[in-house]
C-alpha cells in the first residue's frame, strides 16, 4: 500500500501496478473529468497521484486525458459535438441561423447514447507526456511545493482568454 486512501489503493489494484509496471492490465489508462474547475482539479490530483508512485506509467506513455465536448450545435439536419469555443463558434456559423446549443457541465449531463459518439474511432484522447529523463519531483516540487510567487508569475506570463462569441452570432 503505497497510499492511505482507499480510492487510490483500489485503482493501483484494478491496474495491477502495485509490485511495478510489468503486469498492468491496460495499455491505456484514460482519466475521465468533467471539462470543469473541479474536474481539472481530480485530474491534477490523479496525474499527480501517478507521476509520485508509479512515474513510469506516465514517462512509458500509458496515462490520457479524455476531452469530452463542452457543446452540442445543431440544426434539424446536422449535429456537432464541440470540444472547445472556436469549434462552437464554427459550428454556429455553418448551421445556419439560430442552431440550438447545449454546454455540457459535466459528463453525468451526456447520455450513453450522445457518448457513444466520444468513443471508438472518435475518441480524442490528450497524452500526459513528461520526458523519459525528466525528474518528476522537479514537476511536483514546482506544481504543488510551497513556490506560490514563481507558480503564480507562471500561471500569469501563460494565461489564455478566450472571447465568447456566441452571443455575436445569436443577434
């Protein structure tokens, strides 16, 4: 038991990398969130979970992030499943006047029949990719260490706005 949470210690078992990675039971180990704070928030907290007891699994390439849609644009004819503004904001433009558009908060929101169409040959899956010679408590230290000024300055020199256009198109 390499932690004492019993959520952790069941998924290092259903993946069979408690002794190592010679026998994990998947090639692909997906993480599945909401596209939301709290979901970015679990997903930081497994990848770090991953990169501080098993970094392998990470640096051999086995760890994917699945990005789900934010929105549904569509008209009576066509459907188009959206991962991020500026695809909605090409699907508003090309289907016409007034398509109806639906954000996705969370994927308890997508029904199994929407969510097929995420899986399969669709799927977008995102690599989590840290280099082989990387040292991950260098990634960890400077993520979640005690470097607030140095992580902030980070956050700020790398912050992206993206403009919603949505209303522009609706009017």
């Amino acid at each position: 038991m390499v932690y004492e949470n019993e959520e952790f210690n069941l998924l290092q078992a259903a993946l069979n990398i408690e002794e190592g990675l010679d026998d994990l039971r998947y090639n692909n180990v997906v993480i599945a969130t909401d596209a939301d704070v709290d979901g970015m928030h679990i997903r930081l907290l497994l990848i770090t979970f991953f990169l501080q007891f098993f970094p392998e699994l990470v640096k051999e390439g086995h760890l994917y992030i699945l990005q789900t849609p934010l929105f549904r644009v569509r008209n009576k004819k066509e459907t188009r499943y959206c991962y991020s503004t500026e695809e909605k904001n090409d699907a508003i433009g090309s289907l016409g006047p007034k398509p109806e558009i639906t954000r996705f908060k969370g994927l308890g929101e997508i029904s199994p029949d929407e969510f097929k169409h995420f899986i399969g040959q669709d799927i977008r899956l995102e690599p989590v990719m840290i280099s082989k010679d990387y040292r991950s408590e260098d990634l960890l230290t400077f993520y979640m260490g005690k470097n607030t000024p140095k992580r902030q300055e980070f956050i700020i020199e790398n912050l992206r706005v993206e403009k919603n256009l949505e209303e522009e198109f609706l009017n």
